[in-house]
C-alpha cells in the first residue's frame, strides 16, 4: 500500500480500530498485543502492519521503545514527569529512573536512563556539583545555592580539624596535608612572585580548581592561626585567587566586592577588616568570599 493514496472507507475504519485499541491501552502495545487488542473489520497481519505504519506517519499514533506502540509520545511523557520531579526538588538518576518507573508505561530501566541523560543536557537544567558524602550528580531546575555547599565544606573541615586535632596534631599541620604543600624558611615573597597559576582548561579542571578554591577559602577564614592562614594564602595564590581589598584600607563601598553588617549607601567610606578573595582562571573572575567592612566614624 503505497503511503501517499487515500485509503478506502474499510482501510478508514480498520485504522481508526488500531488508534481506538491503542487508546484504550493502558501502556503501549507491542504488535502482537495490538493485534490481541484489535476490535475492528478482518483484516489481513500485513494490512494492520501498514495501516499501523501510516498512523505512524500521520502523527495518531507514536513509535515507543523496545517496537512498541501507542496514542501518547512516551518520550515526552516521561521529560514532562521528569521535569516535574526536578522542579519540586533536586533528584539522581537512580532516584528519577525509579521515579519514572512508576509511570507504569513498560519502559524499561536503560531506556529511563536515557532520559535522565537527555534532560540534563536541555536548556535551564543544572547539573549539580557533588560535594562531602554524596555520590551522584543531581539534576535540578534552580542553579545550586552557594549556602548549602559552604555549610557542607566547613562541617566536613571542622569535623577533620577536631578529630585530628584531639589526635594531637597542630592546626597548622592539618592545613599542609589538606592543601598539600611544602613551607620550608618561607620569607613572605610579593604575592605577584609567588602566584604558580595553575594551568586549568579542561571544565573538570576549572571545576576542580573552583571547588577546591572554595574549601580552602573556608578553611582560611575560620583558622586562627597566623601562621595557617600563611599556609593558606600561599595555596590560594598559587590556584589563581586574588586578594579582595586589604586590612586596614579605606575605600568607597562596593557591595558586589563587599560585605557590612549595616546598611551602607553606594561609595561610603569603609575600613577592610578581613580581606576577600576572588579566583582568576580561563572563565574570568568568580568571587569566592567578599570582604569584610566597616564604616569609617
């Protein structure tokens, strides 16, 4: 039967009793349960075949995983769940593969799989980074709240601090074998003859480079060791990070670079009383930690 013909009144009805079957199917039909299902005028396996293949092709019935068949687009069935499951909180694959499972179409587990692959890669959809205990990549409506991965970062830090800590190890000890480096007679160089940028290209790298700028921060301002946070400054210039202000300077208020208590007006003076830092890598400057002022009486 060739596509392009109109179809007789008998084909018309023998179709419209292939689309009615899928209709009231509950999941979609492989062939052989379409045929069991089928309620319509005799028709011949390789007349329902092409009848079948032209509803197809008219957009009344759709093709679904593993050469099944039915009135709805399971694929977009499933985004649109899946979208609503995200929208309502962040989810893993597993968590939104055994989610989707509760659909009830027949689709199998690889196939939900991909799902979950093709929606991380859709527009507005954020993969969210993997912090502390977790595991798996989640996918989420909402780009990750910067808050809930610095209360993660600083719990794990303080954890590790206090343990080690009672074990008898010093503060400043901890923060070498944290950040991995070496401090031997050091004779406090500029920071312009010390900074060692490291050379970040790859988007796991710059990732890496963020995260780890971000745990080191962290680390940085909760230590009250001098000579930790020496420690400290020194990894930090060599990720690339750059001073935000300086203790002691007084300059006009910039609330994008800077963090007060009180409520300040644009360019009021203000003393730096703890500096801030920002990283500097192949996608330009991210803040990581605004600097800490106050006003000038």
């Amino acid at each position: 039967m060739t596509v392009d013909r109109p179809l007789t009144s008998t084909e018309a009805k023998i179709r419209q009793s292939i689309v009615s079957a899928l209709e009231s199917a509950a999941r979609p039909l492989t062939f052989r349960q379409l045929r069991t299902a089928y309620d319509g005028p005799e028709a011949s396996e390789e007349l329902l075949r092409s009848l079948l293949n032209r509803a197809v092709v008219a957009g009344a019935v759709f093709p679904c995983g593993g050469d099944r068949f039915w009135h709805r687009d399971e694929k977009q069935l499933h985004l649109r769940a899946a979208l609503a499951l995200i929208q309502e909180k962040p989810r893993t694959k597993s968590e939104l593969v055994r989610a989707l499972g509760e659909l009830d179409t027949g689709a199998t587990e690889v196939w939900r799989e991909q799902i979950f692959e093709e929606l991380r890669e859709s527009p507005g959809i954020h993969v969210l980074p993997v912090l502390g205990n977790q595991r798996s990549h989640r996918l989420s409506c909402k780009p990750p709240r910067l808050e809930d991965y610095i209360d993660r970062a600083r719990a794990e830090y303080k954890k590790a601090r206090t343990a080690l800590t009672e074990a008898g190890y010093a503060e400043a000890d901890i923060l070498r074998a944290i950040c991995g480096v070496q401090i031997q007679n050091r004779t406090d160089p500029p920071p312009e003859a010390r900074r060692q940028l490291l050379p970040a290209r790859a988007d796991d790298d710059l990732d890496f480079q963020r995260d780890a700028a971000e745990l080191l921060v962290f680390a940085w301002q909760d230590s009250p060791s001098p000579e930790a946070r020496a420690i400290l400054e020194d990894t930090l210039f060599s990720l690339g990070l750059d001073p935000v202000g300086k203790p002691g300077e007084v300059t006009g208020f910039d609330g994008r670079l800077q963090h007060c208590t009180g409520q300040l007006a644009p360019t009021q003076q203000v003393r730096v009383t703890r500096q801030g830092w920002q990283l500097r890598n192949a996608r330009g400057h991210h803040l990581v930690a605004k600097a800490r002022v106050e006003p000038v009486s």
